[in-house]
C-alpha cells in the first residue's frame, strides 16, 4: 500500500513539473512571438515611411520639371512668333507678352508651391511631418535656374525681353544644381502592438532631381527647345 501511494506522488509530480515546463515553452514562444511581430511592425512602417519621403520629394521635383516644361514650350511660341516678324506680322511684338508674363510667372512661383506640394505629399502619404531640407546645400528653396535674355540692356528704364535661357550649373555639393527637393519626415510613434507605448519616433529623408532635355537651343533658333523634363529619384546629397 505504502509503494502504491509513493508511486501515485511521484506520477503526481513529474505531471506537474511537465505543465511548468509546457507554461515556460509557450511563455517563450509568445515572447518571440511578440519580438518578431514587432520587428515586422516597425520595417513595414519604417518602408512606408521612406516610402512618404520618396513621393514628398518626387511630388516636388514633378512641379520643377513641369516648370521648366511650361518655360520651354512658351520658348518654342515666342522664337515663332518673332519669326513671324520676318512676315510682316508685327502684331507678334504684343502676342509675345503672354507668353512672357506666363513665364515670369512659373519662374517665381513654381519653387515655392514645390515646397508646399512635396510637405502635402508626405503628410498625405502618412507622416506626421515634413520639412524640405534643400537648405543644407546652401539655399532652402529650390531654383528652375532660367534667367530672361535682353535684347538691349535697361536704356531710360526700359528694355526689350526676349525669351528664358538656361543658366544650369553643378557642383560637388550641388550635383543637380538647384533643381532638386530634399525632404525629411517623421512619424511621432511607430505603434508597436507589443511595446506598450513606448514606441520610438521614425524618420526618413528622401531626395529627387531635375532631369531633361532643352529650355533654349545653344544657338537660340537651334536645337528647338524640347519641354520634356522629368523628376526621378536620387541618392540625398551629404551637407558637406
């Protein structure tokens, strides 16, 4: 009788000892569990953060390009236009002013609205923030980089304009000139479903550039201007 019971005790505690071992195994798989479900989490919003970043700054460059676009075919209609002066059309010194005042308009506004545009983009996108950072290449606006040709210079206050030329240029810190967009964002948490608010912020950045074609021919007349830039994706830029 005594071995019987002493058999039943020792049954009794290797059942027991089983289900603490059981408890710990799974504790542990739900720790793991919880640790990769987090990682998971936080690559999946650290990709759809750069991805915001990507589309601010892409957004951005998109309006410069369309800038630039809009300066080269209003170059293409007032090379015409004065050509047409060569058939009598002298109405064209008017007709040319639209055009002109069009330009001047893209040229001073466009970067800014870039700015506004790329900030929109992200927050759209799902950052809590953005911020252009084109500042740390010197200025903190972007530049379509065209300047109006004079026929003669200011003589009594007045000259006479004639089309946008391109004044692109590059450097170490500037390898796309002022025709690109640089924007930081952030997201104030990560929400991570096992870190119980203490969630780390995110950030990302994320540049594009201008790339195309002509606003003015080298020779004025030739090469036409060609309207066909583009914005894509480049590496950011170091700020030395």
């Amino acid at each position: 009788m005594i071995g019987c019971f002493s058999g039943t005790g020792k049954q009794g505690t290797d059942g027991g000892q089983a289900v603490v071992a059981f408890v710990l195994l799974i504790s542990a798989l739900v720790i793991v569990a919880g640790f990769t479900v987090n990682a998971i989490r936080a690559m999946t919003q650290r990709v759809a953060l750069q991805n915001a970043a990507d589309a601010a700054s892409l957004t951005g460059a998109s309006m410069l390009a369309d800038g630039l676009n809009v300066i080269a075919t209003c170059n293409a209609g007032i090379l015409a236009l004065y050509g047409s002066l060569l058939a009598g059309n002298w109405d064209a010194l008017e007709q040319v002013k639209p055009l002109q005042a069009a330009q001047d308009a893209v040229q001073k506004n466009t970067p800014r609205l870039a700015l506004a545009a790329a900030v929109a983009e992200a927050l759209k996108s799902g950052a809590d923030g953005a911020v252009p950072l084109n500042s740390w290449s010197g200025k903190a606006v972007p530049d379509l980089m065209v300047k109006r040709v004079y026929l003669l210079p200011a003589i009594f206050g007045t000259s006479f304009p004639l089309w946008m030329k391109d004044t692109f240029q590059s450097g170490k810190r500037k390898p796309h000139g002022d025709r690109f967009l640089r924007v930081g964002v952030w997201r104030n948490r990560t929400h991570l479903p096992f870190d119980q608010g203490r969630n780390a912020p995110q950030s990302a950045m994320a540049e594009a550039a201008v790339w195309g074609e002509r606003v003015l021919g080298s020779a004025v007349v030739w090469p036409p201007p060609v309207p066909r830039f583009k914005a894509r994706l480049v590496e950011v830029t170091p700020p030395w």
